[in-house]
C-alpha cells in the first residue's frame, strides 16, 4: 500500500458520492491525532504551539501545500493552536484526497 503522503491530490469534480463511514475509518487509521466530525462528514486535528509566529509559520506553510495540491482546508490559528479541517467541498464530505492532505500536513508538522 502507498503511503498517503506519498500520493497525489486528483481534482474532484462532483457527481461521486463521499466516503462511507467504513471507508473513512479505514483512512482514518492510517493518520494520526485526526477525528471524524460533523457526522463523518469532516476530519480535523489540533496542532499545538509554543508561540503564535509558530503556529502562524505552520498555517503558512499548510497553505503554500494547498496550494501545491489543488486542496484546501479550512484553518483557524490562534495563540499556540492551529485548527486544521478538511472535507471536500464538491462532495460536501470526505474523499480520498482529505487524507492524502491530512497526511502531507502532519509531515510539515514533524518536520
């Protein structure tokens, strides 16, 4: 299996149904600290900080990889946290490509 963070975000046009509960928590499984909200419909992690120019560089660095992949997330940054939510908004719910950023994100977070 190719690791999530190994792949590529492929444009999503609509007309597809979004993942099953099944299927999401099989993605899920394979990144870390993420959680299903809005009934499944949504994944978000927390990020947490030492200072806000850090979490500030990290939501930066988040968008730069949006941009990159074509796949953008919602953000919210605060003092010491940033918020991070993906979903597809074509689908309103989550596809393959949520995870693939999930996972790319977590590695500019290691890094």
């Amino acid at each position: 299996m190719t690791s999530l963070s190994n792949k590529v975000c492929v444009p999503c046009r609509g007309g597809i149904p979004p993942l099953s509960s099944s299927e999401a928590n099989d993605y899920l499984s394979q990144v870390s600290d993420w959680e299903l909200i809005s009934d499944g419909l949504r994944i978000e992690r927390r990020y947490q900080f030492n200072d806000f120019v850090s979490a500030l560089a990290f939501t930066n660095s988040v968008g730069a990889l949006a941009e990159k992949e074509g796949h953008h997330p919602d953000i919210c940054v605060g003092w010491g946290y940033v918020n991070v939510v993906f979903y597809t908004h074509k689908i309103n719910g989550l596809h393959e490509n949520d995870f693939i950023m999930a996972a790319k994100t977590d590695s500019l977070f290691a890094a």
